[in-house]
C-alpha cells in the first residue's frame, strides 16, 4: 500500500470519529434542568476535540495529495512493524498497568519517558547524545504528567487515580 493511499484512508476514519464525537457531545444532556450555565455543558469538550479532528483529518487527506505526487513511498517496511508493535505494547502497558498501579502523575510521567527514550535514544550516538537524550526524556516525562495531571484536576475537575 502507498503512503498517501494509506493516509487517505486514516483521514476519512479520522473524519468519521471526528464527526461521531462532534455529534455525541451535541446531543448530551445540557443539564439545564439542575441551573448550570450553558457553557459548562458535559459534551463540550468532545465537540470541540470532534471538531478539531475533523478538521486534522482534512488537513491529512489534502496533504496526501502533495505526498502522491513525490513518488510512491511503501508503507510498513523495515522497521514500521516493530515501531508499530513497540508503540502498541507501550500504550497497552500505560493503560493496563500503569494506570491504577501508580497515581495518575507517575504513571504518565514513566510512560512519556519510557515512550520518548524508545524513540528518541541515539544507540550509535556518543556519551554526551546518550545523557542529553535520558535527561529531555526526563524531563518531558515530568512535564507531561504534571501538565496533564493539572490540566484535569485543575481545569477539567476530574479526580484522577
């Protein structure tokens, strides 16, 4: 399969999930009846992030366009399996044993690490690259749980685990 081929078919599921969601969070309750304000309507966070892929997957399909006409480029050859199936095994650990094994902040910050350090650490680079890579994996681990975590508890009032 080609590349632009296979991101014309990304962006049209991305396209639909941005549309189901967009939908969805239309037709919540509004919660109108218990007097809270229209804004703070339960679906509003997934219609803007609906709208928001919808508008990405378009974004997707038309570059694929520019893409096609570079040349053909294969998709999944060398190492895109084994990067797929790292990614996929990475994620299904966050979700199934992070989660719930740590607090929230921990387990997002090992996992933004572990997931950067995969794919970001230079094997043949010298002493110093190596450091440099550990430490902004570190750090973007740090980063991201606190960002996320305070995002959601502060923001979004979610009580996170």
């Amino acid at each position: 399969m080609l590349m632009a081929k296979a991101d014309r078919y990304t962006a049209v599921a991305l396209l639909a999930l941005g549309a189901a969601m967009l939908a969805g969070g239309w037709t919540m309750d509004r919660l109108e009846i218990r007097q809270i304000h229209p804004a703070s309507i339960p679906g509003l966070v997934p219609m803007i992030l609906g709208g928001l892929l919808a508008v990405c997957a378009g974004l997707l399909f038309r570059a694929s366009y520019a893409d096609a006409k570079r040349g053909p480029e294969a998709i999944m050859v060398g190492g895109s399996w084994s990067r797929l199936g790292i990614t996929t095994a990475t994620c299904l650990v966050y979700a199934l044993v992070l989660i719930g094994w740590a607090s929230y902040f921990w387990a997002t910050a090992i996992f933004t690490a572990v997931f950067a350090l995969l794919f970001s650490y230079p094997a043949g680079g010298s002493s110093r690259e190596k450091a440099i890579a550990v430490a902004g994996a570190v750090m973007l681990g740090f980063g991201i749980g606190f960002g996320s975590a305070l995002l959601f508890e502060r923001l979004f009032l979610v009580r996170l685990p």
